[in-house]
C-alpha cells in the first residue's frame, strides 16, 4: 500500500543518513527522514506523525528528570545539574582581543593612559552637550524630553548652521566632556525617525558612530514610570572585548559616579550579539512567602544589601503606620461599646507584629518599572580623536568581511 511504501521510502532515508553522517537517529531531523517522500500529502501526513512522537518523547524525557530532581531534594541529596542548552552566545569564537580578566596588567595600564583616565580617577565630572540634525522635528523634541530624564549634567543646544568641529571647539572651551549628536531622517512623507547617534568625548576624543533602532518613548510604554532626580546607577553588561571595554568606558564617563540609592534608578546597556540594548528601569524588593528551591535564580537570594533592608523596613513601618492608623479610626467609631484597655491591648499587638522580623520562608524578589525611553545601538565606527569625516582616523569601522562575521555567525566585535 502507499503508507507501506512511504515508511519504507523513510527507513531507505534513514539508512542512508547514518550511512553518511554516521550519527544516531536522534541526531536527523523530521525534514531530512521525509524529503525524499515525493507524495506531497503523504509527506506532510509523515512529517506531522514524526513531529508528535518526538515531541511525546520530550515530554517524557523532561517529566522523568523531574521527578528525578524531586526525589532527590525529599531524600536531602543535591539533584543532578541541568543541562545547558547551545547558544550562540555560549558557543561564541574568542579572539586574541577577548578579556577575560579585568584586572590584567596589561588592560590596567592601558585604562590608566586612555582618554578616559581623568574621568575615572574623579578630576573631572560629566558635563554633556546634546544637540540634534540640522531642522529637527517635533519627534526628536519629544525624544529628548525623555533623554534628559535619564542623562544628568546634561545641556541642549540648538544646531542651526553650527558644524560638529564648531561644536566640538566651543564644548572644549567651555568645559564639556562630550557632545551628543542625534540624527534623524528626512522622508516627512513617512514621518522623521530618529536613527543615528555621533558620541564625541572631550577634549582628546575618541568619536562613536552608532546606528539607533527600535525606539520607544516613555509614554509607550506599557505600565511605565515616572523618572525622578536622583543619579542613577549604571550596568555595563557583557562588553568582553578590547574594544567592547573602551566603547564601555567611554558609556560609563556620560554619567556621575555617585549613584543615588535612595532613587532606585538603574540605567543599562546590554551588549548582545553586538547589539546594545538601552534600558532605564526603577527596581524595589519585596518579600514574598515562599520555599526557596535550589534553582530560584537571581531574583531570590539569602543576601540583601544594608541600604534594600533599611528600605523595606521603612517600607514595612508605613504600611503598619497606616494599619495602626485604620484601627484607631475604628476605636473612635466604637467608642461607646469598647473599654480603654482593649484597645491599648490591640495597638501593643500591632506594634509587635510590625516588630517581628521576617519568616524563614520568605525569599527577596526584585520587582521592575520600566521608566523608558528604550532603544538599542549598533556599534559602526570608532574615530581616533574628535570628529573629523575627512582626515580622521579610525580604529574600527564596521564591515561584516574585515571583521569575520559574515562568514561565522559566532564570531563578534564587542
């Protein structure tokens, strides 16, 4: 019969593949088994038949593991370590550039002469220049409303028919650090976006050229906060390479190095896959009751800064503040049927309930509001020095065949 044929024409495909390949048959895949099926609906009546019986398979595989780790934490033993699935990031290619240790000789020395050196060693403090292209649009105006939010010491100042090198020498002369040059497009048939973004940093450079993408206003945002003044803290995240460490760096001298923790700010740039991610957030911890299992993750620790534990306890002596509040309100009313020293008896219960500490079974769980804008930047070229399109010159410009990663997916610059 036809379905006779077809799974012969499937075990003929699967011989051969192990013939070739030499590898077992959980290494093949479903599209491989059924191509050389040449009955189009037979096909696609086999290729869904293989696809459920592995996928039943799975489920067996990852239901059994579960159990297994439960009875190893009933029987008190340490569960068997999962398995870490391939990534391209994990996977990565690590060239001679890659850093692996910060505090290497060479990466020290090499941070103490850099451009930046003054910043970190606290002689200088961050004072930015933010301007725009030539004719800005009502967009921009509304993206840099949101942008100041974020940048402290941060002043704005009219392009009009000003060159960057005119801006670049009067920034110097003034004492600012680095200027900030937002560009956008010019199809208004299609609406202007804003898509670019030139760092220079001052006096001696270097200047970063980067594409911005993806943009997100605050009032986009879905469930979004309010930013307040506090300077906030910054998270350089995953900038593992020569390069990766200075275009950092060089993120890491626009902010203040005296964040305030009162404010619960956070400001993040998150390298992937050298795409790097902006984010603006306003974290608070919370207790939450709950047992704590051995792979909870980051968001449940046994070990909480003093200034998170002073915060919940303030945040806990409000709350008990405005319960003993409503239970006073509630004597008031019922006066005339309740004695004096009933009530002194519940308001000495609440002050010890407010007084007790935290039960055992509680784990500490960050919680975030996204308080925008959000956008990511790729990473184009980096100039030696201060802006200059005609003599410049540049220690990276981006080319997917100078770099390597067009022809290795695993392979990246920052």
């Amino acid at each position: 019969s036809l379905a006779r044929l077809a799974m012969g024409r499937v075990a003929a495909v699967k011989k051969k593949t192990k013939r070739f390949t030499g590898d077992d048959d959980g290494a093949e895949t479903v599209g491989s088994l059924t191509s050389g099926i040449k009955n189009k609906q037979r096909r696609s009546e086999v290729y869904g038949k293989l696809r459920h019986e592995r996928a039943v398979a799975k489920k067996q595989r990852r239901e059994t593991r579960q159990k297994a780790e439960a009875a190893a934490l009933e029987a008190g033993e340490e569960p068997a370590p999962r398995q870490i699935p391939k990534t391209i990031e994990n996977q990565r290619v690590r060239d001679a550039t890659h850093i692996d240790d910060l505090n290497d000789v060479d990466v020290v020395e090499q941070d103490a002469e850099d451009e930046f050196a003054s910043y970190f060693s606290q002689a200088t403090s961050p004072k930015i220049i933010i301007t725009t292209s030539r004719k800005p649009s009502g967009d921009m105006f509304k993206f840099l409303e949101n942008l100041f939010t974020v940048i402290p010491n941060a002043y704005y100042y009219a392009r009009r028919n000003y060159q960057v090198k005119e801006i670049v020498k009067h920034g110097t002369a003034r004492g600012f650090t680095d200027v900030l040059v937002f560009n956008e497009n010019k199809k208004f048939s299609k609406g202007a976006r804003v898509n670019g973004m030139l760092h220079v940093h001052l006096p001696e450079g270097p200047t970063c050229l980067y594409k911005l993408s993806s943009l997100k206003l605050s009032k986009e945002i879905k469930g979004h906060g309010r930013a307040t003044s506090h300077y906030p803290e910054l998270i350089l995240n995953n900038f593992s390479t020569r390069l990766g460490h200075r275009v950092s760096r060089m993120f890491a001298s626009v902010f203040p190095q005296k964040p305030e923790f009162k404010g619960r700010r956070v400001v993040t740039f998150h390298n992937q896959r050298d795409f790097i991610f902006f984010r603006h957030h306003r974290y608070v911890f919370e207790e939450k009751k709950g047992r704590r299992l051995p792979h909870a993750g980051h968001l449940a620790t046994a070990e909480v800064p003093d200034h998170v534990r002073d915060s919940m306890k303030e945040g806990r002596g409000k709350r008990s503040s405005k319960k003993r509040k409503s239970v006073e309100m509630d004597d008031d009313d019922n006066s005339e049927e309740e004695d004096d020293e009933d009530s002194a008896d519940e308001d000495s219960d609440e002050d010890e309930d407010a007084e007790k500490p935290p039960p055992v079974n509680t784990m500490i769980q960050a919680r975030l509001q996204e308080l925008g804008p959000r956008f990511t930047l790729r990473l184009m070229s980096v100039q030696k020095g201060t802006f200059d399109s005609k003599h410049g010159e540049y220690e990276y410009v981006r080319s997917t065949d100078t770099d390597g990663t067009r022809h290795c997916r695993r392979k990246f610059v920052l």
